[in-house]
C-alpha cells in the first residue's frame, strides 16, 4: 500500500486499490483501515470468505467498476513509475492487457542450489534475465505473471473468470491459476504485451529460500497441473495419462 502512494502519480487515470482479506488470521484489515482513515476512498477493504487465491481474485474483479484490473500480490512493492506506465499503454485501445516484470527484493543471499527454469517458484527474476524489449503475448517464450498483470475488465466477459479450483489455499501451495488464465486469453484472440518497463519488486523472504519448500512447491504446483489436464488435455505427445516432456523434465 506504500509503494502505491509513494508512486509517481497518473496524469488522467483514476485509480484504486482494493484489498481482498481471503479469511486472514493476521492485522490485515486494522492495516488497511488505517490507510482508509488516511487517504480515504482510494483504498478499498473486502473480504472473502471463500479460502483460497482464484476466489479472492475473482471477488475483486466482479465487485470493481474501473475500466481496467490490476493484479498485485500481497508480497510485492509496485515500482515508482508503475501507474504511469499502466497509464501510457493503455491508451491503445487495441490492447487487452499487458504483463511486466517481477524483479526480486531478497531478504537473505541466493543460494546456488535452485535450479533454473523455475521462476514461479520465488517469482523474483533479475532485471538481466528479463526480455528488454517489448513483445507480444503472442511469443510462446513468454508467460504473463499473474502478480503483475493488468487486463481491461471487459475481457473477464469474453474469457471467465480465475478457475476456483486451481490457485493457492490455506492448506497448500497451489498454483497454475495464472496459467489457466493465460490460455485462455490467448485462445480468445486477445492482445497482449510484454512491458519491461512494468516492474514490481517481490519481497523473498529466508523461509522460501529452502530446499523444503522448494519441495513443497513443485509437489503442490504438480497437483495443480493435474487438476488443470482433466479439463483440457496439451497439445503434447502422452505415454500414459503423462505428457511425454514432463517425463524428461522430471528426471533431469
């Protein structure tokens, strides 16, 4: 909530921020009240009782009335010029959403251990390994990171809505609700664009820099996937009931 105020402001656009409480245990919403009582109706507090991340997003979402929704989760810090990008590229009216990139804020050193090709498991690229240049959604290469997308709020009518099955929930770490979205913004022929210069910066703290949790990760996100082949199959070769890629990725 900081990082938004502390932001340089949009010169036309109207913005809110909406914090949805999905059934926390924590001060949450003493927090945001006291930032209620400070900049009034630019903060907004909803809760949700249903447990689980795809839940809380979808609340969000249908209980707004802006033209365009942004996605930020509750770990990260919006860059200073992050409304005024949002701000600039939108006025193409052609353009149905944009993603940017998650740089990470580490909170202790990277150890050398985690393996690459898993970049959802911190969300916390470096700005190097980023693409520098704008490029369509379109690019297989690329994946729009559902902790820092902003999508025209019509598009939820052409698409649906976040799956209630898939995404993080209290008893587990969840995930493939962006992935499930992400599809389906591509097979409805929407416009997409990759902005670098949409940055937001992801907080990694100690206890997620641990093979257990890595562990935790994978196995959760691997349920997550199973979840999402009952309803539609990849266009992948299968031996089994298993995409044959994952077979290899597996043992490597």
């Amino acid at each position: 909530l900081e990082s938004f105020f502390a932001a340089v402001p949009a010169a036309d656009m109207d913005w809110r921020v909406t914090v949805i409480d999905n059934n926390s245990s924590d001060a949450t919403k003493q927090v945001v009240d006291s930032f209620i009582a400070k900049f009034g109706e630019k903060v907004r507090y909803l809760f949700a009782p249903q447990p689980g991340k795809s839940a809380a997003l979808n609340l969000g979402i249908k209980s707004g009335d802006r033209d365009l929704v942004g996605m930020i989760d509750d770990d990260e810090l919006i860059d200073r010029t992050w409304l005024a990008v949002v701000e600039d590229f939108f006025r193409k009216p052609d353009l149905d959403y944009i993603g940017g990139s998650c740089v990470g804020l580490w909170r202790t050193e990277k150890p050398q251990w985690l393996p690459p090709g898993y970049p959802g498991v911190l969300s916390a690229g470096s700005p190097a390994l980023s693409p520098s240049r704008r490029r369509s959604f379109a690019d297989d290469s690329l994946f729009l990171c559902g902790g820092n997308a902003v999508v025209r709020r019509a598009v939820f009518d052409r698409v649906g809505y976040y799956a209630e099955d898939l995404g993080r929930f209290p008893a587990g770490l969840g995930s493939c609700e962006d992935q499930d979205m992400f599809d389906r913004l591509k097979a409805h022929g929407t416009s997409g664009l990759f902005v670098p210069e949409l940055i937001v910066h992801h907080i990694v703290p100690p206890e997620r820099v641990t093979r257990s949790y890595f562990r935790k990760w994978v196995r959760d996100r691997s349920r997550s996937m199973a979840r999402m082949e009952r309803g539609a199959r990849q266009n992948a070769v299968y031996i089994g009931r298993i995409p044959r890629y994952l077979i290899g990725q597996t043992l490597r």
